[in-house]
C-alpha cells in the first residue's frame, strides 16, 4: 500500500527553518507539563538544526568544488549555489533560484511529494521575471534540474522509473477559498 506525505514547502520558502524553530520555541511553554510533547518538539528542533547543519555542510563542498574549477562561469555557479545554500533552507528564500533549492534540500530530508510547487515558486518565479533576474530558460532549466534530482530517488528497476520517477505534485487545481488555481 502507498503512504505518501508533503512537506510545507510553501511555509518552508517563505518562512525558512527558523520559522519552524520560532513556532517550537512558542509552543514549548504550552506543552511544559507534558514531558511526552515537549521531548517530541525538542526532537523536531534538533531535526530542523539538523536540515541547516547539512545544507552548510553542503554549501563547504561546494565551495571546495568550485575552487578547484577552472570554466569560470562553472565556477560562479558553484559559488552561488554554495552562498544560497547558507541561506536556504535555513532562512525565507529571496528569489527563485533559492527557492527551488530549499525545496531541494527539504526533500532530501522526506523525499515524497512536492505539492503545490506552481503555488509555492509562481512569485518568486514572476518576480525574478519581471527583474531581470532570470528568464524562462533559467527558470526551466532550474526546474528540470529539481526533476532529475527527485527522480533520482527512483530505483532503476521500479515500474515507474520512467514515469518521472515516484513523486507527485499538483499544478493548478482550487485554491483554499474554492477559486479556479489555473
């Protein structure tokens, strides 16, 4: 039998990990007297600093890669991807580009569905079109980058390897107030 899960990846970009922190923090006097809730939400802080040692573990060898790059714009890839991943998860995403790699790094972590990513990446997306920041190739190639990185988790030998992996996410569908999300 399947069981699938989806994070709040849209909390997760828009918050970062110490939104999630924050709320533990508010909610630890609540449950005080209650070793049981109180240990859990001790467990779900130490995970969340957890999510933030790796990607800055992460962020090092990437540094490390892109210092011994020699293709220069390799190399200034290598340098932002390891500066954004000192920001994301950890902190609300800025843009569009840090906002897919914190959904990355989040699913490393539970690596099931990805929801709602039209709703949760459309104004980082919009926005950094409508700067100049990206242009629809950057953002696709970004995007295709998610979609071989989740299908990765997808054994070779599974029936739906070639069915763009065992992951699932929703494009359009209704909004939370019954409007058309299209």
């Amino acid at each position: 039998e399947w069981q699938h899960s989806v994070q709040d990846y849209g909390y997760t970009i828009n918050n970062g990990i110490v939104g999630y922190e924050k709320r533990i923090e508010q909610a630890l006097p609540k449950f005080g007297a209650d070793e049981e809730k109180t240990e859990f939400l001790k467990a779900l802080k130490y995970t969340a600093r957890t999510i933030v040692a790796w990607a800055h573990r992460c962020s090092e060898k990437v540094a490390e890669y892109a210092a011994t790059c020699e293709d220069k714009s390799v190399k200034d890839r290598l340098e932002r991807l390891s500066d954004d991943l000192l920001v994301v998860p950890e902190y609300p995403a800025k843009n569009f580009s840090q906002a897919v790699l914190s959904i990355y790094v989040c699913f490393e972590m539970l690596p099931d569905g990805l929801g709602t990513l039209d709703r949760n990446l459309y104004r980082f997306y919009k926005s950094d079109i409508e700067s100049g920041i990206i242009n629809e190739n950057e953002a696709a190639e970004l995007l295709a980058e998610l979609f071989i990185r989740v299908q990765a988790h997808t054994p070779r030998e599974s029936d739906n390897f070639h069915k763009s992996a065992e992951c699932h996410f929703v494009v359009g569908g209704y909004l939370p107030d019954g409007s058309d999300g299209f």
